[in-house]
C-alpha cells in the first residue's frame, strides 16, 4: 500500500512537473513577443494564456472612473452573478442586449437565473422597456445597449452596471448613472479585429484632440483642463478596454474628430453602406485633421477668401444626421467681423507654436501600427470610404466645431477646398 502511494505521488509530482515546464515555456514565449501595438500591431497574450489552460480569473477592482467602479478578469461569466450580487440583494433584474453582445447574451442570462435572480431580457432595440419592477439593469455589449441600459435605470429608478462586449467604446460613462463596468477578457477576445482597431484608434487620435486643447489655451484664452498622458501600448484587449474608458471620460467627445467620425457614419448611410465602428471613422479623421492642420497654419494667405456658406451646410448636415435644423443652429459659431480679425492676429503670433506642436505628433507612425491590427493590412479603407468623403465630412464638421477647424470654416478656405475636389471628380466623370 505503501509502495503504491509512493509510486502514486511521484507520477503526481512528474505531472506537476511537466506541466510547470509548459507553463514557464508559454511565458517565456510571452516575454519574447512585442507589446501590443508595437511593430506588426499583435497582441502578444491571448494565445498563450489559452496554452496555460484558460485559468479563469474572478472580477476583481481595476481601477475607478469618475466613480464607477472597474472590474476586470477573464473566464468570469459563470461567476458575474456573484459580483452583482454584490449590488442586489434581491429583486429582478433587466438584462439588455445589443448585436455585439452575441452568444455571451445567453451566457450572462443563463448564469443569471441559475444564480437564482430572475431576469427580464429586453433588446436594446426595443429601447430596454420593462413591464415588470426591476432593481438592478444590466446592460451587455456595446454602445447601443448601455445607453438602452442607462436609459433604463432612469427610468426604473434602478442601479445600472454594463458588461461590454468590446474595446472601443469610450463613452460608456457619458452621462452618469452607471454604478460599475464589468470587462471579461476571454469574452473580449471573442470581438472581430475591427473592435480592437476602433479602440486603438480612439487613443491614436488623443493627440490631435491635445493639439486643439492647445489652439484653445493660446488663440482664444479658453481654460482647458490638462489632461493626462494616456499610455497606448496596451498587453491585451482588457487593458486597451480600460484605457479607451479612461480616456473617454477624461477628453469627453467634443473635439472635431468626433463631429468628422458621425458626419463620416451618416455619408456611409446614405450611400448604403453599413457605417464602420466610431473609433475606426475617429482615427481616420483625426489623422486627415493632422495633415489639414499642418497645412493650413503653413499657409497664412487666407484673409481674403469669400465666407463659407453656412445656410447650406446646416442643411446637408441635418440631411446626413438626422438631427433637426433648429437645433444644429445652437452649434454654429458664426464670427462677425472683430472676432475674425482678433483670432486671425492672435493666430499669426501663436503660428509657429502650433506648427511645433504639430510636429511632436508622429501620426505616421501610428498609421502603421494601426493598419497592422487588421488582417487585411487596411485595405478594407479603399471600398468603405474616399478622400471626398473625408473632405466633405472636414468641411461639414468645421461649422459644428470650434478651435482651428471652426475657423477653417469661417475663413471660407475649407469651401474653396471641397469645391476644387468637386471639380476634379467632375473632369474624371467627364
């Protein structure tokens, strides 16, 4: 008996053995890899944390943003009704659902009633509405359901906490009401390609929108908070979730890439195109808005350009978001004569610190990188959208947006650009 234990605990501790080994190999392999977003744009641990057997990691406190408390783990689903307990006692719960949810809809909700809550399901669609008394709201996927969700615990007067599906939403947080956010990293890396890119993205454009904080402080003495350095080198899509939700809550979405990302959606809609991801459109613009900003500030002769037209550009923007005319007046920034002149003297002493400021950004570089997520090299960009496109959605976004763009606008020079475009298609076409 004696011997057969013995023989038993040694073949135990050989397995161990042997099973430390393909452990440590696995890591090392890990350590031999480049960070993500570095040259090629892979990420370095998915598969071998699969290598490693899957280990699951429970929810556990990340970080906190403007509140709201950070969850991270891998592998957790089974186990969230345990972390939502921790906000409901009892009661129901209304579980609210997008298309990027996907599969893990049914995961959470099945997790959820075997717990022993019971759960309304509602699609986000459907704007989330529940007929029955729900304490707790639990929004899974992406933008489209935590808005439904948030909507939702308004109304309910319930607590609200999201389980996205992706890594590319950064505005999560918008609005309040949002008690904690939940990001599994095995379900995260179930997403296609393009939501990792989108995420990306976001943080590849922070800094140009640090370039418009800048034109702010120094043309028009406006006081902008200063905002923190936002690493983008991420190890996986957890930390690239975290990092996209930081940085969303510190930078908000006012900057003019965002107003180019949703006119450059409503183009693709009314071409019959299903619109790419937000942080796909925010990326592209903000690397058009480099090269525009560059070239401008390098070109002082504006002065004497006609005004835009402003009276059709407000309809082709109510045409391509949908929004009303009366509305879309209060983003309009219409320059009478003294402000035109006054930012048009204060720009020609600042022109050369901007233009410095500029040229620290190496949108480049991140180009590269960001082509490289996708499996196609970008070469998705060549059918989705076209240099006119961009420059129509840049000139259209220069009447909702301020800083240097606005005035791009105002100056009439963004119209004498689309109109040259215009006239060049129109030769081809000839």
């Amino acid at each position: 008996m004696s011997f057969s234990f013995n023989a038993a605990q040694e073949k135990a501790s050989a397995s161990v053995r042997v099973g430390f080994r393909h452990a440590s190999a696995a890591f090392d392999r890990m350590q031999e890899k480049k960070p993500f977003f570095a040259e090629g744009g892979v990420l370095a641990l998915n598969a071998e944390v699969a290598m490693l057997g899957g280990k699951t990691e429970a929810p556990r406190l990340n970080t906190t943003v403007d509140g709201t408390e950070i969850y991270t783990g891998r592998g957790y689903v089974g186990e969230l009704p345990e972390a939502v307990a921790e906000f409901l006692e009892s009661g129901r719960i209304l579980l609210v659902t997008d298309a990027d949810a996907g599969k893990t809809a049914e995961e959470i909700s099945k997790a959820l009633k075997g717990f022993g809550f019971r759960v309304t399901e509602r699609s986000a669609r459907d704007g989330g509405d529940a007929d029955e008394c729900c304490r707790l709201v639990l929004g899974a996927g992406a933008a489209e359901a935590a808005e439904a969700a948030k909507a939702a615990a308004k109304k309910l007067d319930a607590e609200c906490v999201l389980f996205p599906t992706v890594p590319c939403e950064d505005g999560l947080l918008k609005g309040g009401g949002v008690r904690a956010v939940f990001f599994d990293g095995e379900v995260l890396d179930r997403c296609p390609k393009e939501c990792e890119a989108a995420g990306a993205g976001l943080l590849y454009a922070l800094p140009v929108r640090r370039f418009e904080d800048c034109y702010a402080r120094k043309i028009t003495a406006r006081v902008v908070t200063e905002r923190k350095q936002t690493e983008t080198v991420c190890g996986d899509r957890t930390e690239l979730a975290v990092r996209v939700l930081e940085s969303g809550a510190e930078y908000g979405d006012g900057y003019a890439c965002d107003r180019m990302a949703e006119l450059l959606a409503g183009i693709a809609e009314k071409k019959g195109k299903t619109p790419r991801r937000r942080g796909e459109y925010v990326f592209l613009s903000a690397c058009a808005l480099a090269v525009f900003y560059t070239s401008f500030l390098s070109s002082p002769a504006i002065d004497t350009l006609v005004p835009a037209d402003h009276d059709a550009a407000l309809d082709e923007i109510a045409r391509l978001t949908g929004r009303e005319r009366v509305n879309l007046m209060q983003a309009f920034d219409f320059f009478d004569t003294d402000v035109y002149f006054r930012i048009n003297y204060i720009l020609g002493e600042y022109r050369m610190d901007l233009l410095a400021e500029l040229s620290v950004q190496d949108m480049r570089a991140a180009e590269r990188r960001w082509r490289r997520i996708y499996d196609d090299a970008g070469y998705w960009l060549k059918s989705a959208v076209t240099a006119r496109d961009v420059l129509d959605a840049m000139s259209l976004a220069g009447e909702l947006s301020g800083g240097l763009l606005g005035y791009a606008a105002a100056t009439g020079f963004l119209s004498v650009m689309t109109a040259g475009t215009e006239r060049e298609e129109g030769r081809k076409s000839a």
